[in-house]
C-alpha cells in the first residue's frame, strides 16, 4: 500500500513538471530559442568532428587515426542524432519518461557500437579491407536504427501507431528536401560571397596556406548545412506541407520504367550484374531507392487512380526485380567468396522482398474487402488502397540493421580467426 503511494507521488512530481515545463514551452519564441541552441550545439559536435578527421594531428593525438572512425565517431553521431529527437519534444509534447527512453536508446546503441568496434579491432589489424568493409556497413545501417529511435521520439513511443509512423516518414522527408534546398541556396551563395571576398583580400591572405581556405570552407559548409535541420523545423512545425508525397508519387512511374529498362539489359550479357560489378552495384541501388520511396508515397493520403493503380502495380514488378537482385547477390557470394558486404547484401536483399510482399499482402486484401461488398462499393476515388501497418515494417529493417551492425561483424570476425 505504501509502495503504490510512493509511486503515485513519483508519478505526480514527474506529472506536474511536465505540465510546468509545456506551459513555458507554449511560448513560440522560447521553444525556437531552446531547438536552434539545440542545433547550435549539435551542429558544433559534428564540425569539430569533421576538423578532427582533416586535422591528422590531433586525430592521432586522440587515437590511431585508422581507427578513429570506428570508435569515437558514433559518438558524434549519435549526439547529433539525439540533438534531433530532443526537438520534437519542445512543445506540448514535452515528456521526461520519454526523453529518459531516447536517452537510454542512444546510450546502449553507443555501447553495444563501442564494444564492437574494440572487438573487430585484432582483425582490422591484419585485415584492412575487412575494416573498412564493416565500418561503412556500420555507418550505414546505424542511420537506420537512429532513424527509427528519433521516429518512436517523434510519436511518443507509440510503438504500434503505424498512422504516426506514416507521418514522420512525411515530416522527415520535407524536412530534410527543405533543409537541402536552402543548404544548396546558401552554399551558392555563401561560395560566390566567399569568392569575391577572397579575390578582394587576395594580397592579405596571399600568405594563408591553400589548405587552410579549404578547411574554413569545408568545415563552414558542414556547420549550416548540420544546423539547417533545426532551423526548418521551427518554420515546418507552423505551416506544413506535404512536398515529399508528392514527389514519392512522381518517381513511380519511372521507377517502373528503369525497372522495365534494367531488365532489357539483361539480354546483353556484358553488362548483366552476376559479373559486371558495376551493373551490379546500379541494380542494387535501384532497388533500394524503389522501396525507400514507397514508404514515402503515403497512399492512405489523398490520391488519384493513376497513383493508386501504380501503387498496387510497382510493389509487384519490384518483387520481380528483388529476386533478379538477389539471385545476383547468391551468385556473387558463390563464385568470388564470402565477405562482409555480400553477406550483408543478401540478407538485405531477402528483408527488402519480404517488405514488397508485406505491402502487396496489404494492397491486396484492401481490394479483396472492396469486392466483398458488392452492395455498397465505393466511388473509386473514395477507394483505399493498402494499410498504414504496412510502415511498422520498419522494426524489421531495425532488427536486420541491429545484426548487420552488432552481430554480423563478430561473427565474421570468429570466421577470420577460424581461417
């Protein structure tokens, strides 16, 4: 009796600064203030990591610069990555539990990522190509799992809400093509500005080494274009758009057409991707930029027929090709030996089909439940075509990116000392 006392006063401490903190947050210009020094701090962690990795000098101060990479640069980016879900609680939605999840979440990722990277390490001595393989796999499969992390951030940890889910897939999607337009504006013209400044000044900095200019751009360039995120966010949270279904629905059709043009080619047997490495790599990438933009068409919005005629064609003719790539990745993996980034490309392979057959199961039994009623069938304008809990695929890519990045390198790494 008195342990459910203790905790309801627990609870309604932690309730009432929650409710304290949203009423000081309702202020439009407080809340803006805390998310750019937010973004001012991340984006400064993020440039003093880039000067680091152009600064041999104090790299190697820190630690062997060949392994710089795989130790202390998660932690940069895990900061920035969290910097971006704290964001989304600077507002009425500001929430201690769930900040203290996300923090825990980052924590253990950073960990789990470290422990990793010092075990790999007996390996990437003797094996340099084996590092570099695991570290850019690493890399990028743990923006996978960052992305989900700042996802449950943004809906609360409802980890079921497929509806929420479908949202920041178009919110982080906007976010990051009006964060990219005004980095490409302002990079234009920061580097004319700069240009003409430097031709101005030629005979001042006429003694400056070439490398430094170079640097005091680069590391200008890596700091706004970090900060832009946070800045969009405070104009995007006012007046949202809806840019990136859009422009997802734009590149379904000629999805399907490289698709058509991809599988032409393989009458031509130079170029077949079992052993042209080159067409291997384009299939690959086609196929993954295919179902990326199919979590961003959100047919559940409102569609024409041609879209969603497209939408109940394209996850078909993609598990077509899927297979085509796949068996590429078998046949490769058979004929030129086992590495790291084969293993990791046939295990992607077989989540991305399993994601193409999800999404048709879904668009099938909609149609299925329309057909059903034969007494009252819809205007086909009002059809709804596929489900929302076709997005909670995601925690699969998450499961799979947590292998690749956690599991597969030790794994690999006990077969290297095996042979």
């Amino acid at each position: 009796m008195e342990e459910n006392i203790i905790k309801d006063g627990k609870t309604n401490i932690i309730n009432d600064i929650n409710n304290k903190i949203c009423k000081i947050l309702e202020n439009n210009l407080i809340s803006n203030l805390i998310i750019i020094f937010i973004g001012l701090i991340a984006s400064a962690v993020i440039t003093g990591t880039v000067l680091i990795f152009m600064n041999n000098k104090i790299s190697r101060l820190l630690i062997d610069s060949e392994y710089f990479f795989s130790l202390l640069t998660p932690f940069f980016h895990l900061f920035y990555f969290f910097s971006l879900s704290l964001i989304f609680y600077i507002n009425k939605n500001f929430n201690l539990k769930n900040i203290l999840i996300t923090f825990l979440s980052v924590i253990f990722i950073f960990i789990v990522d470290l422990s990793t990277s010092f075990f790999i390490r007996s390996v990437a001595i003797d094996n340099r190509d084996f590092f570099e393989q695991i570290s850019i796999i690493k890399y990028i499969f743990n923006n996978i799992i960052f992305f989900i992390i700042i996802a449950l951030s943004y809906n609360g940890f409802q980890v079921l809400n497929s509806k929420s889910i479908s949202e920041f897939f178009t919110f982080s999607a906007d976010i990051l093509i009006f964060a990219g337009l005004i980095a490409g504006v302002v990079s234009t013209v920061f580097g004319i500005f700069a240009a003409i400044v430097i031709f101005s000044i030629k005979d001042i900095i006429g003694s400056l080494d070439d490398e430094i200019i170079i640097k005091l751009i680069v590391l200008s360039i890596s700091f706004f274009t970090s900060l832009f995120p946070f800045l969009v966010y405070t104009v995007y949270r006012k007046i949202k758009t809806n840019i990136s279904i859009y422009l997802s629905r734009i590149l379904m059709p000629f999805s399907l057409l490289f698709i058509f043009i991809l599988l032409l080619l393989l009458l031509m047997p130079d170029i077949r991707p079992y052993d042209n490495r080159v067409s291997f790599i384009l299939y690959n990438i086609m196929l993954a930029v295919i179902v990326l933009n199919i979590f961003f068409v959100r047919i559940d919005y409102k569609s024409s027929i041609f879209t969603k005629a497209l939408y109940i064609v394209l996850p078909i003719i993609a598990i077509i090709f899927d297979i085509l790539v796949l068996t590429s990745s078998l046949y490769r993996l058979i004929e030129y030996g086992i590495s790291p980034n084969k293993i990791v490309l046939v295990g992607t392979n077989l989540i991305m089909l399993g994601n193409l057959i999800f999404i048709t199961f879904f668009n099938i039994k909609s149609i299925l439940i329309i057909f059903k009623k034969t007494d009252n069938i819809p205007n086909i304008k009002e059809i709804i075509i596929g489900d929302t809990k076709s997005s909670l695929y995601i925690y699969v890519y998450a499961a799979w990116a947590f292998i690749v990045c956690f599991i597969i390198p030790i794994f690999y790494t006990f077969l290297a000392n095996f042979y």
